[in-house]
C-alpha cells in the first residue's frame, strides 16, 4: 500500500491547467521528490495532497483510503503533515510554544491557550524532543523573531514532527537558505528519510539529487518524467525542459 496516491489529478484556474492528469504515487521508507520550474504546479499538487485545494478530477488516497473529498483536518489526523513555501510560524512566540502549539493541535484536536500547554510536563518534554530532534533544543525559549531563516525551517520540521505525523509533505524546505543552512536541512532530511514517507517538492537541483529515492518531473502541470536519480539526470526531455542549458553545460565540462 502506498503511504499517498493521486490518481489523473486535474486542476484548472481559468484558463491555466495547474495540474494536468497527475498520477504520483510515494511509497513507504521512500523520499519522493517533485522538481519542476516555477508556475509548474507543485504548489497546487500538494495543496490537494493536503486537502487546501479541491481537484477537479481524479483521485488522493492517502494510507489507502480515499480522502479526495476529506478535509485538511481529517487528512492531518490520518497523519499527513505538511510544511508550507512560506513560513507560517507565531513570530512573537518562542520556538517552544510554536512546538507546543503544534502539540496540542494533535492530543486535543481543538483548540488550547497556549499558556495552559506549559503545564503540561509531558507536552514540554515532547515539544523539547521534536526540537533536539531538529538541533533547536538549545534555543527552545528564543522567540520566533530571534531566529535565523534557516531555523525557523528547521522549527517548522519540528513543528509537523510533534503532530506524530505517518506521512510529511514540505513545500521548498531549503528555500531561501544560505548554504550552510541547506546543508544543516538536507542532513536534518537525511535523517527523517527511512523514518517518515516523505513528498519533498524542491528547486533546489543538487539538493534534490543528494536526497531522493524517486524524483518526478513537474513542467506545466505534467509529470513529464518520473524515476531514480540518476534516470532524471540521463533523461533528454528532463535535461530539455528543466535543468537547461546550464546544467548540461557544467555536466558537460
Ligand atoms: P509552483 O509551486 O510550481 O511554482 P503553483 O502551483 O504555485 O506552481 O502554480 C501553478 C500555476 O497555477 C501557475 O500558473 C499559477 O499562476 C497558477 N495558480 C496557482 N494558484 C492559483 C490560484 N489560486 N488562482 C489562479 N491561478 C493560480
Ligand atoms: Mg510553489
């Protein structure tokens, strides 16, 4: 059974064919990554994974049961969680009570003050793995606006860890990062790999090829290729449509 399926998915936003009859699936222990130029559709592809955005057509399933029709809260408590292109994070708060947060969301599923959260030893000792777990736990009590770029991704890893999550679906985690940052989250998704079924939608090439098992293709809302590494790397339409003429250059020297 695969951890998440979609089955001819389509979309359209007026005229723009977003997704364009997509079939993917991402199977247990493996990390898939989606690449594809910007305006592709990978935005809108995991936004009906997460149940944001209604297909038109076609079929999500997500640990074998159809969730098409379901909500984003009925998908999070089948346990997919997902990490969004821009941060979402509460900026005044420390990096613990972001955690916390995300803690409570999942044991009461309704909403808690977060202040009430901090008594609850177990949800902080929880909290406090999710960020040892992400190399935060030093700076667990600096508020959000104190981090740097790169580990307030890092907090949003941490963040969708402590929702105990089966599957997790993170949008462009190494966008913006220096790189030192990239190397610090592509070891931090090293490790998570094996643990989680991950769907990694990312730009960043080199990134992508260090961490997948599978990659798809996304041009114009299509998949146009889909397979290992080192496939997409050899594929003459992938080299074509996406990685250019700079990518064949440098490979070619
Ligand atoms: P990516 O994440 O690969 O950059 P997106 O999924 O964000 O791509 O966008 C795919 C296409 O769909 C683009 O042409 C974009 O302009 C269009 N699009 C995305 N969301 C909407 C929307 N809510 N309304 C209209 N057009 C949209
Ligand atoms: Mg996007």
């Amino acid at each position: 059974m695969s951890a998440l399926e979609t089955t001819a998915l389509i979309k359209r936003f007026g005229g723009v064919q977003a997704t364009d009859n997509v079939s993917i699936s991402l199977e247990p222990g493996q990390l898939h990554a989606i690449i594809g130029p910007n305006g592709a559709g990978k935005s809108t592809l995991i936004g009906q994974l997460a149940g944001e955005i209604r297909p038109d057509s076609g079929a999500v399933k997500l640990l074998g049961q159809d969730v098409t029709t379901s909500s984003v809260v009925a998908r999070a408590k089948l346990g997919l969680a997902r990490t969004y292109q821009i941060t979402q994070l509460a900026k005044e708060f420390s990096a613990l009570d972001n955690v916390l947060l995300a803690c409570n969301a999942r044991a009461r599923h309704n909403f808690r003050f977060w202040r009430s959260a901090h008594d609850d030893q177990a949800a902080v000792s929880e909290a406090m793995a999710c960020l040892a777990t992400v190399g935060l736990r030093d700076i667990a009590q600096r508020s959000v606006n104190e981090l740097a770029h790169g580990e307030q991704r890092q907090l949003e890893i941490a963040m969708a860890l402590a929702t105990q999550p089966k599957i997790l679906l993170l949008d462009e985690p190494l966008a913006g990062m220096s790189q030192g940052e990239s190397a610090a989250m592509i070891s931090l998704l090293k490790s998570l790999k094996g643990t989680y079924p991950i769907l990694l939608v990312e730009h960043d090439m080199d990134a992508v090829f260090a961490l997948a098992d599978r990659v798809s293709v996304l041009v114009y809302g299509r998949i146009i290729a889909s397979g290992s590494p080192p496939q997409i790397r050899a594929n003459p339409e992938v080299r074509a449509a996406y990685l250019g003429d700079e990518h064949t250059e440098t490979s070619a020297s």
